[in-house]
C-alpha cells in the first residue's frame, strides 16, 4: 500500500480499487504518536482477519477526523450511519428502510473499503448482530453478544471472571462463546448461531441469561442498566442483540488515548491473572502468528451470490477421535496370553486315600523362593501356617494386570490357596470352557492382598480382588479334579450369585499344568447351594423387565448389572498400560437386550425403561447389514441433547418421571432421546450368541462396530486411545480431556484397552476423570445476600492455611439452596468476631461479616488463579470431620 510518510496526495491501489490517499503523516493517537500511515498499515494487514467479521453487516462509524486527543482533552467524534457523499463509487452498499427515511450503509466486504475507512479516519467499526442476504434483505442473526462492562471499583479481572461463568451456562446449552477484550473497559462474548432465530428471540435469551447469572451471582453481576445498581459489579449488558444495536467489530481500533484493539481471546487468556487490553502492535503480533481464535464466526464465503453465514460446526457426536481403538490383537499375542502370569510351579504333593494330599514339610518354600521380601508388597510369611480346623473355606478371585491380563483363581486346601492362573477369567456361562494354568501355592494372606507387585519383582502389576468368599468343595482329587461352589460378594464378579465349578486337569492341553476351568450346567447340585442362590436371587437380582417371560433373553436369566468406574484422575493411569478413553455422558445408565424385535432397556437398579423411551426401539432394526440383533445385550447412556446437540440432564428429567403413554409419545416427540452405546456383553454370532464379557475391551468394542449400525437415536461415539504419548508429546488422554472440555461435557471415561466387563463392580479398569476439582476450605466470613437472598447469605468467603497463617481463596455464591443458607446461617452466626482472619481485599471485604475460622467446607472449583484465588468455586458441603489445621492446598 502506500508509504508510511509524506503529506502530500497519493493515488494507491487496494484489493483491485484505487483510492486516493492523504495527510499520511497526520497524528491521530497524539499519546502513542500513531499516525494515519500506521493506521492505513494496520488495516492493510489485519484485513484478513477482520472482513470476514464485518462483511455483509452494515457499517456504523466512529470518526475522529482531527485525531483522538488525550486523556485530559479527548478530540471530538463524529457519528456516522449513511454512506459519505464523497465515498467511492466502488464501496458496496446496503440500505435499511424505516418508516420515515432510508439509511445507506457502507459494506467492509474487502480490503479496500477498510481502507478508506483509514483515510477517512473511522476509526471505530461497529456492525450489528446480523448480516445482509445477497438480495438486500436482513437475515437472522448469526451471533448473539454478552457485552461485560465494569462499574466503579470492577475491572477486568472481574469481567474474566463473569464470562467463566457466562461460559459455563453458555455450554450448558451448547453454544461456543469467543471472548475479544474490547479494547476499552470490558470483555465481549460472541455466541455463534445458526441462524434460526429471530432477533427478538436471541434477544430474550441473552436478557434471560444475565438474569439468570445475576440471580446465582448477585454480588458480582448486575444485569440492570441503572448506573446505581452497578458500582462493584459488572453488568451483562443483554442489549446489544437488539437488530438496531451495534458492537464493535473484532479486529477493529477503539478511540481511546492509545490506540487499543477489540482482541479476539483464547479462554486459556481469559483466565490468566495477567489479562489486559491489546493494542494494535500486539494484535499485530498475534495475527502474523496465525492466531486467530474467533476465525470460526467469520464470513468464508467466495463469491456474492454464495451468501454470508459462519462456517458450521460439528455436532457433538459427530466429534472425530484423534486415534482408533486401538489394534485387535494379533494370534501371536492371544497365544502368549495362554502362558499365564506367575508361571507353573510345584504342586501339592503325593495325593493320600481320602484324596487329600498331605501336607509337605514347606509348601510356601516356591513361593518364598520367588518374591523377596524386602521390596515386594506381598505377604510373605516365613513359614507354612497350620489348616484352620472349624471355619469354611474360603476363595479368592484377583485380577492381575501383570505382562499381560489374568485372573487367579485361588482355593483355600491345606491351609495354603491352590492358585490357577486364568488368562480369560472364569467362565460365566456353561458352555464356556478356560484353560486355567496351575502356579505356586500361596498364603492365606494373600486372600486380601491388593495394590501394586513393583517393576522388576515376579508378578510386577496391578493386583484388584474380583471376587471373595466361602466355598464348599465337593471333589478334591490330587492333580485331577476339583469341583467347588463358590458363593462370592453381592457385588463381587461372580454376580452374588453360588457358582458350581470344575477344574479338570488336561495336560493334553499343552503342560502338566495345564487345566480346564468350567462352569458346572448343573448349579442347583447341593442343598446349601439352592438355598443360598434363592437368598442372592431376592436380595440383590432386579426386576425382570420383560413381561410375561421368564427370561430377560434366551440366554440370561437376569440383566446383567451394569459394570461402574472409579473416581480418579490422569495420574491414576499406569504409563506401561494401554488406555482408550471415551467421553463421559450426561444422562442415564442403560444395559440393553435385545428379545425377539424389541429392545429391554433397564436401569442401573433394575427398574425396567422400555415403555419410557420408546424411539429407543429402533435399535432392534440397526443389525449390520440387516441381520437380527436377537439376543445382544449391550451397555449404554441415555441422554438428551439440548439446542447444540449436547447433554442436557435437564431435558432428560422431564422424561425420566412420565407414566402415561400418551405423555410419553408426546414427550418423544418434543425431546427425543439418543442412545450413545460404548460396550457389547453378547452380540449375534453364526446363528448363536457370542458371550463378551470376558473378552478385552478393544475386541467387545470392535465387535459393538461390526454389529451394530448407527441411526437417528442410537449413536456409537468414537474413543481416543492411546495413553502413550506420541512424537508431540500428546496422548489420547490429553486429547480426550481436551474434546470434554470443547464439548461441554462432564469428563471423560478411561478404560484399559485388556479389561473384561465386570458386571456390578466397580473396578479401577475403569476410571471416570471429571472436568471439575474439588478443595477443602475454610470458612472466615460471610456477606449479606441481594434480591431473592436479602437478609441472608450471599456469598461465603474463605481461606486456605498456608505457611501457618490463611491466605485468602475467593468467594463462593452458588451451589446453595435455601436449606444449605439456613445451615450456614446458624452455625456462622455463633462463631462471629469483629477482624477478618485473613487479608480480604477491600472489594470483598465491604459489608462482609467476619468469623472464628475453624469451620470446613468443601467447593468445585474450575482452576486456581495465579494470585491464589478458586475460579468459579461451587459448594459441595460442610466438612464435619475435618479440622481447619487439617487443610490444605490439594493441588
């Protein structure tokens, strides 16, 4: 473009257009010395970025033609609607018609339009919510816009602050927000739209939206225009969605002293303690990087006749995973997997006349021999105890994430536990047979022993326990045979139900050692068996959904209770082990069978959900390639999606209480459900019913793929896998916390890629990672509460003890109900003392209410700033029993 000095009048060409240019030396930001050169320069190189967020919106303009003055003596502004007379023949345009007069408005459709806003020192460009079809005509809008303006004694930090918390019920509902720092005072949030609403209707819903956050909020945000109501607090102004209103366009300056820009922002910056306005050179700077955070909201349309409009995004669902599954494993490995994990040993010994072996002077001396002491978590006795006499016998089950995946399968005899390594697990069903492969005898100790066997020591790995309990042996042949029923915990992997095996030993199979572990057709063999199998069925087994039949499906008696995940977090993933991780839903827990056509949906308690959600049967017809789901039993989350497609938990309950057909047809109609399915138990297979559950995850997972097709309600969203880090540094757990976030949902769901479905348990192979942290606080005052919550709490404030005094953490004013208020009014009330505890600054402290801190509380709290405050903290509750000096940053 033209040069960056000289007065006089020069002709320069623009995007193909030729504008005459002046005065270039002319200063319009006396403060930074910023000429009008400097503005044509900026224009030229952010117009990239800023016409696609100003074309086809009519331009209103802000010009300061004699230059924006100072602080003390700002220069005077001109106003401007209607296209100048003067302008160029070439600028596009557009026309709004009112009842008595029809305004012109230039359109920023390219470069050179900005331009001549340069030289005609418009400054400021301000564009409403909404954009012109190519005919002329308005079209809806495609944004909606919180502007978060400070009162006297707010700033920006506090504005960061509330759009947190915009952010928070703006993904709520399933809408992306982009922060841009306005360049003046506050922060605006763009909400991209599709254009389906009106004006007057995005306008009601940014109005209710900031009530809604000054009801939750009311000592932070105001939502009321009146200049009173304002001082301490920021106001969501909700206006500017009106289709006479305009905002600033990004990218464009302001007419400050200096020559400030409204700044596209990442939240990542939102959220820094080091937030502040940019001006033009550090815009500059970030968009020659390529950083361009609002870029998804611009127009990229080629050509006039193709329109403007936002490129579309991705619904939630439709999210692409950074990596697959996962590979299915290789014939190489399922024939290492046959090797077991602690390897055979010796054995019982010499078997006497009754069938019993008698005991050897050391049975533990192989396993002693094996472990030492010193550095292995195992028990380790030093010598073989005695048989207990007058107690049953007891069974444990541990699973064993050692080299590779197996169960041990231990039997309490002679006072030690028989051990059999069991690749897959004991079978569940009778037509299942397991290869079991003998190992060294081990100590009754060993019945309770979990956690971590280190690297380097025999049997490094995770141990768990499976299932535990009694057994009453029927058989004990010496090398041979034994069969045993087994009556586990309720919740234990063997359902809670008497379970009747054999071990048979098969050294044809491969080794002496090797044996065939079954589960016995006849289960009903003893008296004590059948007593206590009725005992488990009444106690623990749920309703049978299905009507009028004895059997959920043909091949099961009872749905299978769902498998549970365990709270944790990223460190709670073994770095040697393979994860796949998938999104955690908001909704319902669902097992699902399918029985002749129609699907049985039951709840995590058994309560039968067929009838409640009946577009949910059109998962019966979805077999791959039209083949008959008869008989899979798959697991699930129900969930209702809200506007932007993702889980709303709130439209979900107005159907989870319907009882009436009519309601319920009705409700299907107005908020449909989706199935999001994530694991087979049984899938179809050659005419019979391939059993899953004992398979590895990435083969249920791969056979969910194969034999179920996706459809309007039923969905199978993709994982992230794996948790190894790759050439970037990056792993499928970064990814798939990232897509959470970006999606708004609760968190994620990280399952071993080798681990079983464990019905009812709740098993650390799979661990639930929530978007959320929670810290221990202590409680040092209180302020008084506006609106609904005058003459109570409105806020609480606390403390965190740090290097022997408490420092200050925030305030917290949501996660309350009244009942929680009158609580904590009682207790504080009784503990009130004249001085804060802890330095308060001044806004927070105004009209708070001090007391003795020694009441604990706990909060969700989004991050922890730099300044140690909570961003966004929510209350969970009082913490009874802890003490204040027994807290402490949990970070």
């Amino acid at each position: 473009m033209a040069g960056r000095s000289g007065s006089q009048r020069q002709t320069v060409e623009v995007a193909g257009q030729r504008l005459r240019v002046s005065n270039l030396d002319k200063v319009l930001y006396p403060e930074a010395g910023t000429t009008k050169a400097d503005v044509l320069d900026y224009l030229a190189r952010v117009a990239h970025v800023l016409v696609p967020q100003a074309a086809w919106r009519p331009v209103t303009r802000k010009r300061w033609v004699d230059g924006v003055g100072t602080e003390d003596k700002p220069g005077k502004v001109f106003f401007r609607k209607d296209l100048e007379d003067s302008a160029p023949d070439w600028i596009p345009r557009a026309a709004i018609k009112h009842k008595d007069h029809t305004n012109t408005y230039p359109l920023a459709n390219d470069p050179a339009v900005l331009a001549w806003f340069g030289q005609v020192a418009a400054l400021e460009v301000h564009v409403p919510q909404w954009r012109f079809a190519p005919d002329g005509t308005p079209r809806n809008p495609d944004r909606m816009v919180l502007d978060l303006d400070p009162g006297e004694g707010a700033g920006l930090a506090e504005c960061a602050e509330v759009a947190l918390l915009c952010r928070e019920l703006l993904d709520g509902m399933d809408l992306t927000a982009v922060p841009v720092t306005s360049g003046s005072k506050g922060i605006h949030l763009y909400v991209a739209l599709d254009g389906t609403y009106t004006t007057e209707q995005v306008s009601d819903v940014a109005h209710e939206l900031a009530r809604a956050l000054e009801a939750d909020h009311p000592d932070l945000v105001v939502s009321d225009m009146k200049k009173t109501l304002r001082t301490g607090k920021v106001l969501v102004d909700w206006s500017q969605n009106n289709g006479n209103k305009t905002t600033v366009c990004p990218y464009s300056l302001r007419g400050r002293a200096r020559p400030m820009v409204a700044a596209p922002r990442t939240w990542k910056e939102i959220k820094s303690p080091d937030l502040a306005q940019l001006d033009y050179l550090d815009v500059l700077e970030r968009v020659e990087s390529g950083l361009d955070p609002i870029a998804e909201q611009g127009w990229h349309g080629t050509s006039e006749t193709e329109g403007p409009g936002p490129r579309a995004g991705r619904k939630a669902a439709e999210q692409p995973s950074s990596a697959g599954d996962g590979p299915s494993e290789s014939k190489e490995s399922k024939k290492s997997k046959k090797s077991g994990g602690n390897g055979a040993a010796g054995r019982t010994g010499k078997k006497g006349d009754d069938g019993a072996a008698p005991a050897p002077a050391d049975r533990l001396a192989e396993y002693r021999a094996k472990r030492d002491a010193t550095k292995t978590r195992e028990p380790v006795p030093e010598e073989s105890p005695a048989p207990r006499e007058g107690e049953e016998p007891i069974f444990v089950i541990q699973e064993h994430h050692a080299r590779r995946l197996h169960y041990d399968f231990r039997l309490e005899h002679s006072g030690v536990l028989v051990s059999w390594a069991v690749p897959k697990g004991p079978p569940l069903e009778t037509d299942e047979n397991r290869l079991a492969v003998q190992t060294e005898d081990h100590p009754m100790e060993y019945a309770t022993f979990e956690g971590e066997i280190a690297k380097g020591e025999y049997g490094a790995g995770q141990v768990s326990i499976w299932d535990s309990g009694t057994i009453e042996i029927e058989k004990w042949r010496e090398g041979k045979e034994v069969i045993a029923v087994l009556s586990g915990r309720p919740d234990g992997g063997l359902g809670g139900v008497p379970r009747r095996f054999a071990l048979i030993n098969a050294p044809g199979m491969g080794g002496e050692d090797n044996w065939l572990l079954k589960l016995m057709k006849d289960q009903s063999r003893s008296p004590r068996d059948r007593a206590a199998r009725r005992e488990a069925q009444r106690s623990s087994a749920p309703k049978k959904p299905r009507q009028g039949d004895a059997r959920w499906t043909e091949e099961l008696e009872e749905p299978p209770a769902p498998m549970l995940a365990t709270a944790g977090g990223v460190g709670d993933l073994a770095p040697d082990d393979d994860w796949v991780f998938e999104m955690k839903w908001d909704g319902v827990r669902a097992i699902v069978g399918i029985v002749d056509g129609k699907a049985q949906l039951t709840s995590r308690n058994g309560r039968d959900m067929s009838a409640l959600y009946p577009e949910l049967q059109e998962l019966a017809g979805l077999g791959a390639d039209g083949a008959d789901l008869h008989g899979a039993v798959l697991d699930g989350e129900i969930v209702a999606l809200g506007a932007g497609h993702r889980p709303d938990f709130g439209l979900l309950q107005t159907r989870m209480k319907l009882t009436r057909k009519k309601e319920i047809e009705a409700a299907a109609e107005k908020v449909p459900v989706h199935l999001m399915l994530f694991d087979a138990l049984r899938v179809p297979d050659d005419g019979g019913v391939r059993a899953l559950m004992r398979e590895p995850y990435t083969e249920r997972r791969e056979a969910l793929l194969a034999a179920v097709e996706e459809g309007e309600h039923i969905h199978q969203p993709p994982a992230h896998g794996t948790s190894r880090d790759d050439a970037d540094g990056r792993s499928g757990v970064d990814d798939a916390i990232e897509s959470s976030l970006e999606l708004g949902l609760e968190g994620i769901i990280a399952k071993r890629a080798d681990s079983t479905y464990q019905p009812g348990r709740r098993s650390r192979n799979w661990i639930k990672i929530k978007n959320e942290k929670h810290q221990e606080v202590v409680v040092i005052g209180w302020r008084t509460g506006l609106g609904s919550r005058a003459g109570s709490i409105g806020s609480l404030l606390v403390a965190v003890p740090e290097d022997g005094g408490l420092v200050y953490a925030g305030r917290v004013g949501t996660g309350f109900d009244d009942r929680d208020l009158e609580e904590a009014a009682q207790k504080l009330r009784r503990i009130e003392r004249k001085t804060p505890p802890a330095d308060v600054p001044r806004a927070d402290a105004r009209d708070a209410h001090w007391v003795t801190p020694r009441l604990v509380g706990e909060v969700r709290y989004s991050e922890v700033t730099g300044g140690g405050r909570l961003r966004h903290p929510v209350w969970r509750g009082w913490r009874p029993d802890k003490d204040a000096d027994d807290v402490g940053w949990e970070e």
